[in-house]
C-alpha cells in the first residue's frame, strides 16, 4: 500500500517534470522566433538618423482606414525640420510628454513608478509612462495594440533608437508624426488646421494647446475645446511660463511685443490696430 502511493506521488512528479520541461522547451521557442523576427524587422538606424521623416505606421493605418470609410476627413501631414519649429512648442511638448526626456536613455522609470503608484490608487489604468523615445517608436513601427509582445518589442526598438539617433532627431521624428485629431499628423498640419497659420509662427498659447492634444487628440483638442483640454492647456501653459527652459528668449520676446501692442496708440479701442491712410 504504502508501495503504491509512493508510485502514485512519483508518477505525478515525473508528468509535472515534463509538463515543466515542455514548457520551457516552448517558451525557448518562442523567444528565439522573435527574437529572430527582431534581427529580420531590425530598423536601419543610420538612414533613419538623417533622411526624410518617414511615413509612420500610424500614418499608413490611417490610409488604409480612409479608404474603406470614405466619409473620415483626408490625411493632413506634411513633414518640417525641426529648426522650423518654435522653441516654444518644443519646451511645451517636452513638459507635457517627458519632462525628463534630456536625462533618461528611453525609459523614465521615475515616471513608471510615480504613474503605477497613482494607477494603484485610483483603482484604474489612468496615466501611462511612455517616454517620448517609445512614443515615437510606437508610432513608427508598431501598432496600438496593448499586447504583451507589441510591448516587448516597443521597448527593445526604444533601446536601439535610443543608441543609434540624437535626442534631437528624435524630436523631430516625434513632432512630425504624432497625431493631433483624426487625419492631423505632426505640428505643421495642426497648426494650419487649427489656427491657419504655419507652425513656425504660433503664439506661446498656440504652442501651449497643441502640446495639450496629444494625449487624447480625437476628443480633446484645439477644435473640440472641451472641458478636459482647457484644464490641460492652462496646466501646460503654467508650467511653460514657470519653466521656459531653452524657450525663454522666444517667450520674452512674444510678451514684450504684446505689450508693446497694447500700448501703441494706433490700436482701436476693439483692440485690433487702427487702419491708417
């Protein structure tokens, strides 16, 4: 008797030692086949690094959706360098998106932990801490699924962007696909489609609002102005006006024309400048 229970409690052992066994036999498996698929997908940093803004992933899915519903509005996107770009919008985004983005190599675990701690509080997944390195990637390369591996490979491509394409570029590449509403890609189409002027030319509150699209571009914008957009708007726009960083000459110089204007006497009392004959 006590023979047979002995067999029986080896027997599930050995069937646990091979469940166990083909498990990670699976597991190996997998990590190589995608591992494999990374070194197939692996982007050319180098063309990336200097050549045009791509076409990003998003972009093209965008495309593609346009084309089975034909009643979404057109693409809008049409590329800028970045030296076109306010300082002002670039500060703005920055503090919105990334405020650490000058200090960390891809991944702000700060920020990951301060976002997990108010999450757990909040009972809820309500903020995220993606740096603006695995946003641009994110947008690039991959798609919006949640998906553990989409994940996974978000991360390893950060790791690579990160090492082979300046903080600068990396900007750029951002800027100049990141979606502002539906069909609105990158600061230049925003800008026109918003306030129709080129991006090089908004105000420091233009730059302010563009930068409080980018969470939720489809419902809160410059167009919709909701309640949530304003709130963010004038929280980014605090922090900028507090914290200028690179943009200050370009913010003193706004304000010291504006109060120029209100000052000069030529202007009506609607406050738009008299005309002169």
């Amino acid at each position: 008797m006590i023979w047979r229970r002995k067999r029986s409690a080896f027997g599930r052992l050995s069937r646990a030692g091979r469940i166990f066994r083909w498990t990670l036999r699976l597991v190996l498996i997998a990590v190589v086949a995608d591992l494999f698929y990374l070194t197939i997908a692996w982007p050319d940093w180098k063309a990336l690094a200097t050549g045009p803004v791509p076409k990003s992933n998003f972009i093209q899915a965008y495309e593609s959706r346009r084309r089975e519903e034909r009643g979404l509005p057109r693409l809008s996107w049409t590329p800028v360098p970045l030296a076109s770009i306010p300082k002002t919008l670039i500060r703005a985004v920055i503090l919105a998106e990334d405020a650490r983005f000058y200090e960390h190599s891809g991944f702000d675990l700060i920020a990951f932990k301060e976002a997990m701690s108010y999450n757990l509080a909040e009972g809820r997944l309500a903020l995220g801490a993606s740096t603006i390195s695995q946003q641009t990637v994110k947008n690039i390369f991959l798609t919006a699924s949640r998906d553990p591996l989409r994940k996974w490979h978000e991360l390893v491509l950060t790791w690579g962007m990160e090492r082979n394409l300046t903080k600068k570029r990396i900007l750029d590449l951002y800027l100049n696909i990141a979606e502002f509403g539906t069909g609105i890609y990158g600061v230049q189409a925003a800008s026109l489609a918003y306030f129709g002027v080129p991006v090089s030319q908004i105000t420091v509150e233009q730059a302010a609002a563009l930068a409080a699209t980018l969470p939720s571009p489809d419902k809160n914008n410059p167009g919709t102005h909701t309640s949530a957009f304003r709130r963010r708007e004038h929280k980014i726009l605090d922090r900028l006006l507090r914290y200028p960083g690179e943009a200050a000459d370009a913010i003193a110089v706004q304000y010291q024309h504006d109060k120029a204007e209100d000052n000069d006497p030529s202007r009506s009392a609607s406050g738009s400048r008299a005309e002169t004959w």
